[in-house]
C-alpha cells in the first residue's frame, strides 16, 4: 500500500474507539435486550410477540430475489425464497438465505464514528456527525462548486443520495459495476440491438438446446433464477460449450471444454463468426429482415479461419469448426451466454460486440428460446420538486469516452489526486467523496492509486453496514441499515412475466444503524435542501407509487409482497441509428473506432508468471459477505488453483500456504495452494473477496488471500473506460 500520511488507515483493534460508553451499548443491543428507536421500522409488522412472515426482495446480490422472512419475537429467524415472486420462484440461493448472517453479524458498524487529529476513530453521535458532513459538504461546494463532491455507490440503497446530488446540483457520480461489470457488455450490446441483455439478464437458458459460454462460470457464479433455468436446460438436455483456462463447475456440466488462452477470446469468436457466414449456418431469416452490415461482416471474417484462430487461442481447429457447427445446428435455439464482470484486457467493448453479432447471426435475439424481449410494469413517479441548480461535472469525459454511458470510477480516483486526469479543467477538481455501499479497496483495481486519492481530499465520507477496508480511510464513517431494516426503491426488471416487488424492514435497524433515506434527507435539511426529500418516511414514497397503480403496501402485502401483470410481447425494435442490428457500426467508426471487432494482441505471462484469474464461489458475493458466520461456514476461506504439472515444478503440495507476489511486487497474505488438473498451467486462480485486512472483521481476518490487491495493472477500454484486470501476472514466493 502507498504510505499514508494525512489520512493514517484506522484500524479499530489497533487503536481502539475513543468513547467506550458507545462500544458497551452497542454490545448492549446485540444481546437483544434494546433496540434503536428509528422511524422506517413498520410498527405492526415488528410486534416484538407473535411471529410473522413478512416478504421482502434481497440485495446479498443485484439479482433483487423474492424472500419472505420469518420474525419470531422481533427477531428475524429465517429467509425463504419467495413462490409468489418470479425471480426466486420460492428458491433461493445459499448467499440469500444467509442474509441473517448479515443483518445479526456482531462486527457490524453500531455508531457513526469520527476521526480524529491523531488518526483514531471516536464515537459520535448521528446530530454530530451529520453537522459534520454537511458544514464540510458546504465549505467545499462554496469554494470549488457542487461538482467538486462526487458520490460514488452501489446498489438500490444509493437512490437517495443520488437525490441528494441531484439537489446539491453534482452530477460527478461513479460505480464500480459500470467499469468492472456490465459497462462495456451493454455498450457492446447496444451498439448492435439498440440496448443490453438486462440487468437479470433475458436468457431462456431452460429452453435454449445448444449455449456457449465464455469464461461465465454458472454453478459457481450462483445468480438464482439464472441457474434455475440452466439447471432446467441441462436437465431437459441441452448442450453446453464453455470456453473458460479453467475447468470450472459449469464446463464440467459441458459437453465440450475449450480450455482457451486467456486473452485470445476475439479470436475465437472471429472464428466461430467465419464458420456461421462461411457454411451458412447462420439465421438467413433474420439477418436478411433486421441486420444491417451483413457484407462488410462477411469480407471482416474471411481469413479469420479455424485454422488462423487455433494459433492464438491454443485451441484445436476442428474443435472451433465443430462447436460454431454445433450453434449453427441448433438455430433458432441456440445463443452464447452474455457473462457478467466484463472487464477483462481493454477491448472489451469490441469483445461484448463480437458475443452480440454472434447471437445476431444465430437470431438469438427476440427468440423465446434465446435472449427473451421482456416487459416491464412501469413504476410511477413520486412528484419530488424540480431541482433549480443545472447540475455540473467535475470532469469532462465525453471527449475521453464519447460513447460512454456513466463516469469510470477510475476518472474519478484519477481527478482526485493533483496532475491525474487528463483534460480536466482544473486540477483535481474532485474534493470530497460519498462512498455509499461499495468497498473500493476491493472493488477497483489498484487499491495503491485509491490510498493515494484520499489524501488530497478534503471530506471523506464512507457509509456502509460492516467496517469494510475502505471505512478505513474515512473522516466520518456512518453505519447503514442491512436491507433487513429499510425501506428501499421498489425493484420491477424487464422480464417474461412483468412484476413490481417491494423492499421493506422485516425488524428494527439495530444499534444506531438508520436507513440511506434518512442520512440523506437529514443531510439535505442541513444544507438547506430539505423541500427534495418531501416525505416523512420513505414509506410514503413506496405507498404512494403504489397507490398510482391501484395498490398499497398494505395491499402488496396481502398479496405476497408482489404485484404482477400479464405479459405483453414488445415489438422488434432495435433502438440503433440505422433502427436495425448493426453488425458494422457507423457509431463506432464516426468516433474512430473499429466497426467490427478486431483481434488484438495481449500480453502472455513472462517466464515464471501465470496470470491471475478470480471468480466466485456460491456463498459469497464480492467482498461483501466474507465476514458472515453462516456463509463462512459453507466455503471457509479461498484457495490459489495451481496447475499440477507446475506445482510440481515448484515444489508446491496441496493444501500448503503460498505467497503470490505481481509484477510490481506487489505480495499477497498466504494462501493455501489447490493442486489441479483444472487449470491451464500458464494461469491461477483465486475466489475473490477473501484475505480481509480490518481486524474489525473478526471471522474473516487474513483469512486467505486478497486477488484485488493484486491487481496493479489495468487496461483502459478506449471505448467507455472499463478496468481490463485479467492482466495481471503473479508468481510464488
Ligand atoms: S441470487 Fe442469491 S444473493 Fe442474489 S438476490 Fe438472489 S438469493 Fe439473494
């Protein structure tokens, strides 16, 4: 880590919390002997006799899956998948029902806390704290502008501070799942349809015969009615191709493994394109009714064979030939899967556009049996007043990434510190950050360049449920509710059967912990703001939205915590310029891009280096869960895959501790080696989430190894600004 001086990283064990009478009444509460009065707990549900059943929608992950909750006693004693909602199906994944583990995990955050001259945190209280903030908030918008606070988030919890910004008048706002997730894969996407895949992404994978995968490792990446549905397909015979340097659960459900080198994927998909044109195996019906740019496809792949794919990939001709004959075959049932967390060597953008023409070629899109159209109920407004500000951005990245749809957090780390970004008009024009819900030290790679960001700022503000890392380098940290004890904004995806689902408190926040809505809204009174938060609780938002379609809270309830609609079929509509599937994009090449994909050269690891792989395992979802007892108890601690043929060079036996160390010396906690045939031997790979360095997090302290304090490097999506990390290499020390 870069030396910190300004803003020393506070560790709590270390140096103790100044103001023990917080610490003691915390431990007070989590007995159960007291709670904290707070305004979003629904009185009736949260009867402390009886017992109740109260439905909710989780947020262990995006996927927003249907839960009810059983309260005994005022105490949440178990999470069951939803029947009534269309996302769960009355199913749900391990991390989902271990959300208890979450909401009751004794390590959580209990107080707002403060830092102090000499780098050390005191309680204080929420009055206190919030003064803080907004005094700071104001110092800083009088002197540099709104603009010069970004907020940087996730998940739905964040809509409130989004208000906030949106009042204050800033629109530098950044979140890590748009330069490492789904940014450059809907971009891609919607540079060929017009739009993306979905958030739940539209994937008949239950009645699909034939799908390809690449590198999304599903069984292992548990996202719930995804899998449902791939199990179904499996179950009812589907065939699978999953090209992956890893054997990882979904290739061993495959029938054929393409154990790829990583960097190569373009190729291979080149390849496949080539065959699908050259044979005449792709969808003539639908190219020839909705694509654009057929002929230009057609002269692009004309020497990108199997035979010049197999080289590069490290794949064998004829097993390219024979899987793109295997697509092919199975039109109008066959699709390649669109994966997430797709920042993987700097052309991913072009990478998503070449999965995107696939699909096209193969009239996956719109097909029942592909990637579905869905439709959605739309959730009406609430009649929040107008803001009177024209909000403004600290950075001006449309010239950088003139296709991009939201801020790279990176630009924003970058316009943080003095002489980093390139073309900003000031320099570092960014003073303050809001981080709401997203652990960044373990999010975004390059964990150094954020330590060194948050010594030029002036406020740093972190708000979060567990004394995450990145609380470590907060001025005020303010403890969040878990979706457990809030309200939150009503989740209504684009699916095959349209629902609205709500978030609600099934207990009490506990200890002093109160929900986005009320931080924000008090924040917004402090700084004069108060009229944009026009509610007493964020109940009334949700009864009112609910009552413009003819229903309540009260109403939802009784009808299983979901409102449903018929399934109307959308029309064929490709929302690109040309209105249809462009297979060579004018958009791209206007701002100088290529308009078909292009094979690039990346990097191979040097002598004695593999590159680093990450995934997920079923019971975690990023860093966020590493600390819950009951999802620990499942999958303990993450482990370093090494090819077997290399342990044997080095010396490695399984089970034994090893220490990685990247290119920039950069070294990893030990971590238990797991010697395999599974990978390829010029890579490794590691769960991703472990190796956590808060002593506060008591259960998963230096449990295991970090893989995102590896990653030192990245490469840069020209296109949209997406951080391709799966290229970092590591060797053992
Ligand atoms: S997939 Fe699992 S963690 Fe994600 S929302 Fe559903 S139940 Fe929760």
């Amino acid at each position: 880590m870069a030396t910190i001086t300004r803003r020393k990283f506070i560790d709590l064990t270390k140096s103790a919390i100044l103001g023990g009478a917080a610490v003691a009444g915390a431990s007070a509460l989590m007995s159960g002997s007291a709670r904290s009065a707070n305004s979003d707990a629904d009185a009736d549900k949260n009867d402390t006799r009886g017992e109740w059943v109260i439905p909710s929608y989780c947020d262990v992950c995006f996927m927003g899956c249907g839960i009810n909750v059983t309260v005994k006693n005022g105490r949440a004693i178990k999470i069951e998948g939803n029947p009534a909602h269309p996302i769960s199906r009355g199913k749900l994944c391990p991390r989902g029902t271990g959300g208890l583990g979450q909401l009751y995990d004794p390590d959580r955050l209990k107080t707002p806390l403060m830092r102090t001259s000499d780098n050390q945190f005191k309680a204080v209280s929420w009055q206190e704290a919030l003064d803080h903030v907004a005094g700071k908030m104001k110092s800083i918008m009088a002197a540099h502008g709104p603009e010069s606070m970004a907020l940087l988030k996730h998940g739905k919890g964040a809509d409130p501070f989004e208000r906030l910004w949106h009042a204050i008048g800033s629109e530098t706002e950044g979140h890590p799942s748009y330069a490492q997730c789904r940014g450059a894969r809907d971009l891609g996407w919607s540079l060929t349809f017009g739009k993306g895949p979905g958030g739940v992404e539209r994937v008949a994978l239950d009645k699909a015969q034939v799908v390809a995968f690449i590198g999304g490792h599903l069984g292992e990446n548990m996202h719930n009615v995804t899998v449902q549905d791939y199990t179904t397909g499996l179950r009812n015979g589907a065939s699978h191709i999953v090209v992956d340097p890893r054997f990882s659960t979904a290739a061993s459900k495959a029938k054929h493994w393409l154990p790829i080198r990583p960097g190569t994927d373009i190729a291979l998909l080149l390849a496949w394109t080539h065959v699908l044109i050259y044979e005449e195996l792709y969808n003539r019906e639908f190219i020839e009714t909705y694509a654009t740019g057929f002929d230009e496809l057609k002269a692009h792949v004309e020497k990108t064979t199997p035979e010049w794919a197999a080289p590069y990939t490290g794949l064998k001709a004829r097993d390219i030939r024979q899987t793109a004959r295997e697509l092919g075959a199975a039109i109008p049932h066959s699709l390649l899967f669109p994966g997430r967390r797709f920042a993987w060597y700097g052309d991913d953008t072009q990478r998503a556009r070449a999965m995107a023409i696939i699909n096209a070629l193969l009239g996956a899109w719109g097909s029942e049996s592909g990637i579905f159209l869905g439709d959605r109920i739309k959730v009406p407004g609430f009649p929040y007043p107008e803001s009177h500000v024209k909000a403004k951005h600290a950075i001006e990245d449309k010239e950088k990434y003139p296709l991009g749809t939201s801020t790279p957090v990176q630009d924003i780390i970058d316009a943080t510190i003095p002489g980093r970004f390139k073309g900003a008009t000031q320099n570092a024009p960014v003073k303050g950050w809001l981080v709401y819900s997203t652990n960044l030290v373990r999010a975004v790679p390059n964990p150094d360049l954020i330590a060194e960001a948050v010594q030029h700022l002036d406020l740093m503000v972190v708000v979060e449920t567990m004394p995450a890392e990145i609380t470590g380098y907060a001025d005020i940290v303010l403890p969040d509710t878990t979706y457990l004890e809030r309200y939150d904004v009503m989740n209504a995806p684009e699916w095959r059967e349209p629902f609205v689902s709500i978030r609600q408190p099934v207990v009490k926040p506990l200890y002093q912990s109160k929900p986005s809505w009320w931080i924000a809204k008090q924040l917004a009174e402090r700084l004069g703001l108060g009229e944009h938060f026009n509610y007493v609780n964020f109940s009334e938002v949700i009864d009112y939205q609910l009552k413009q379609m003819g229903s309540s809270i009260k109403d939802i309830n009784q009808k299983g915590g979901v409102l449903k609609k018929a399934f109307e079929q959308p029309e064929m509509k490709f929302r690109t310029p040309s209105g249809k599937v462009e297979l060579f994009s004018k958009t791209l090449a206007k701002a100088g891009f290529d308009p078909m994909p292009q094979f690039i050269h990346h990097p191979q690891p040097p002598d004695n280096y593999f590159r680093l792989l990450y995934g997920r395992t079923p019971q975690h979802t990023f860093s966020r869960t590493s600390n819950n007892a009951m999802l620990l108890e499942l999958f303990p601690e993450n482990a370093v895959w090494v090819n077997t043929d290399i342990a044997r060079i080095y010396g490695l036996k399984d089970g034994q501790p090893v220490v990685l160390k990247n290119g920039q010396g950069v070294k990893s906690n030990p971590v238990k080696v797991r010697v395999t045939k599974r990978i390829r031997q010029d890579c490794v790979y590691m769960a991703h989430g472990f190796g956590r360095s808060d002593q506060r997090l008591t259960r998963s302290y230096k449990v295991g190894a970090d893989d995102n304090g590896l990653l030192s490097e990245y490469e840069l999506d020209p296109i949209m600004g997406s951080t391709g990390s799966q290229v970092n290499f590591v060797t053992f020390v």
